[in-house]
C-alpha cells in the first residue's frame, strides 16, 4: 500500500469522527442504564433484582428493529435514515428520564432500542461507503473505540450527575448530547444515495441461504451468541452487588467503570496484536479462563481483603479482549458480497442473546429485605458454564477457516520407467 493510499482523506476524517460520536452515544445510552440500576430501582420502587429486565428490553428491541431494518433500510438516502434513528433515540432517551414505575421505563427502553439499532447499522454503512477500503480498517477501529471511551468518560460522568442531580439528569444529558450529533449528522455528512442506483439484487436471499449453509458461519453465531449471553448474565448485575453485598460505596462507581474502561481501552489493543500473532482461539480460551478466575473471585469465593477495584475491571478486561478475538476471526467468515447481511445477522444473534442473558439473571436472583442480591452463586455458575463452552467453538472455528492445504505435484516417474 502506498503512502498516499494509507492516508485518510480530510473529508473521511470528518466523517469517521460523526459516526464515531454517533456510536459513543449509541453505547453510552445503552451501558448508562446498568449502573445507575440501583438509583432508579430505589426511586422508582422495583426490586434491583430486576433490572435486568431493563438493559434486557432494550437489546431485544434493538434485535428486533435490526433484522426489520435489514429489509428496508437500504430505500433511503443513508443520511436521512440516521438522522431519524438518532431522533427516535433522542426522544426515547429522554422518555426515559420521566419514567414513573418500572412499566413506563420499560417502554422507553424499548423504544430505544427500536431506534438505537438501526442506527448503529447505518453508521457502519456509511464508513463503509465513504471510506476507501485500503483505510477502512482503521476507520472502523476509531468507530469501534467509543466502546472503551463510553466506559472510561461516559459511565463516571453520568454517575456523578446522578450523584449530583438525581437518577433522571443523565438521561436528559445523553438526549441533549445526541441532538448535537443529530445536528452535526446533518451538517458533516453527505447525502449517500449511491447504493440507490443499485439493482434491488434478487440474489440477496440467494446468498444468505448460501451463507446459512456453511458450518463455520453458524459455528460464528454460537460463539457471538454464548459470549454475549454470559456477559449479560453479569453485567446489568455488577452495581448492585458491589453495593449492596459487598458493602462498596455508591460514590466509588464512577471509579470502578473508569478503572475498568481504561485497561479496557489498553487491553483491547494488545489483544489486537495478539490476535494477529497467535490468532484468536488462544487468545479467548487464555480470557476466557481469566473470566472464570474473576466470576469464582468475585461471585462465588470473595473475601473481604480481594480489592474491588482489581476483580471487577479484569472482568471487563477479559470480556473486551474476546471480543477483539471474535471479531478478528469473524471478518474471515463471509465472502465480500455476503459481509452485510452476515454483520446484521450478527448483531441480531448478539442483541438477542444480551436479552437473554439479562432476562435469566433477572430470573435466578432476588432480592433480599436488607437490599442484598440472593441466589448470586447460581448466577455466576450459569455465567461460568456459558463461557466454557466458547473456547471449543472457537477452535472448530479456526479449524473450519483455515486455508486448505495446496496440492502436492504428482511425482515425475524415473526414466527408466
């Protein structure tokens, strides 16, 4: 690749930088919600218990809008589509902060998740049409990031303003900060029509039967989805154990997700290298054992000198570094033509089984009169075994992708044949 090919355009940057804000405030809408669990389940009077049911309605929902959405967002000048989803979500988010009992902020969540889905979908669209292919790589890194940025500045800064200003202030402050990304959307990007002039492409259907055929596509959606069902096993959970049994302080939380975000953030790029140079099997079994070390630590055999501010962010280090694994591994699966509709199956299969793993957990734990969490044991088992099974997928995985051996030339027969 030459130099000048490697550089990104001014006009890409512009681009990458609103669809990365666009992403960070898609996560950070989403992550927000778990942390402050606690604080509304008290306000609103509903058992902590059950605030899975909160993080869980939103990832069905957004499970939901992106299968609906594969079929018709690709009408409409992508961003025009943006623009509204991001709306939809500003409206919802806000929605939220006026919540009265825990049906209404279900609802609220729904509808974030209706919108927040087809949105991330479209961003990703439109680095991908905007982007030349040498850099879009890159790109999708710096989009992909807000992950870890949400965590190390979004998550403490809502905290605090919920410390501050109550429970309902940092909904308002998400909704206020993506109508500025509305109005940068609109302002930054271009019209993207292109893919209008496109034939409808009747083969689209062809190819994801061909797609659905293939054992290492489903072998992909199988690790996607356990490892997404075991994270959401335990993390809408994480506030409110802290809190309420292991005694942490409500003030400390905005530390916790910051420690947690930055070796994340760090984390993630050595395990992009490693990948690279060991590949991602070894890489997510070697996690996926740290995971188990953390869940037996923390849920299972904590004891009162174990430090808070070590156990917890290893578990988002180790969860973060699988998913640099898994998607290293998964751009090997589709062919080029097959890239968009194995993606959004994808993030169907991964919003689905967040769902589902926050829905169980919300079934396995109660809560008890002094506000602890009961019946964590069984939660962190389900988690454990979960995430063991993964490794072994991943493993047939690599197996199934690997290059088949070239052929051997036949021997040339002696001359004296």
């Amino acid at each position: 690749m030459s130099p000048a090919a490697a550089k990104t355009t001014s006009d890409e940057r512009r681009i990458v930088l609103v669809i990365a804000a666009v992403q960070f405030i898609n996560v950070l809408d989403f992550m927000m919600v778990m942390p402050l669990g606690p604080d509304f389940a008290a306000a609103l009077g509903f058992a902590p218990s059950h605030i899975g049911y909160v993080g869980g309605s939103y990832t069905l929902a957004a499970a939901v809008a992106g299968l609906a959405g594969s079929a018709f967002l690709d009408r409409f000048d992508r961003r025009t589509a943006l623009a509204v989803t991001l709306a939809g979500l500003v409206v919802a988010t806000a929605l939220g902060g006026l919540a009265v009992d825990l049906p209404t902020l279900l609802a609220t969540r729904v509808l974030a998740g209706l919108f927040g889905g087809p949105a991330v979908a479209l961003g990703i669209a439109l680095v991908a049409d905007c982007v030349a292919p040498e850099r879009r790589g890159r790109a999708m890194g710096v989009v992909m990031g807000t992950f870890s940025l949400a965590a190390v500045l979004g998550l403490p800064v809502g905290l605090e303003l919920a410390r501050l200003g109550g429970w309902r202030l940092p909904f308002f402050a998400v909704a206020g900060l993506a109508a500025v990304v509305v109005a940068a959307a609109m302002a930054v990007l271009p019209p993207q029509r292109g893919h209008l002039t496109e034939g409808p492409g009747p083969a689209v259907l062809a190819r994801l039967g061909s797609l659905l055929s293939r054992r290492a596509v489903w072998l992909a959606y199988a690790t996607a989805g356990l490892l997404q069902m075991q994270a959401f096993v335990v993390i809408p959970n994480i506030s409110a154990y802290v809190q309420h049994n292991l005694g942490y302080p409500r003030d400390g939380l905005g530390l916790l997700y910051m420690v947690g975000g930055a070796l994340t953030f760090f984390g993630m790029r050595a395990a992009g290298r490693t990948v690279d140079r060991y590949g991602s099997a070894p890489v997510t079994l070697v996690n996926t054992l740290l995971m188990t070390g953390v869940l037996w630590a923390g849920f299972l055999d904590y004891r009162a000198w174990m430090p808070i501010l070590v156990i917890f962010p290893l578990f988002m280090l180790s969860n973060g570094a699988r998913m640099v694994a898994n998607s290293a591994v998964y751009s090997r699966v589709p062919h080029p033509q097959e890239r968009a509709g194995f993606m959004a199956l994808v993030s169907a299969v991964t919003h689905v089984a967040a769902a589902a793993g926050s829905f169980l957990s919300a079934q396995i734990l109660e809560t008890l009169p002094d506000g602890r969490l009961d019946n964590v044991a069984a939660m962190a088992w389900v988690a454990i075994a979960l995430g063991l099974a993964v490794p072994p997928l991943m493993y047939g995985l690599e197996r199934v992708l690997r290059p088949a051996p070239l052929p051997q030339p036949a021997p040339k027969p002696h001359a004296a044949d």
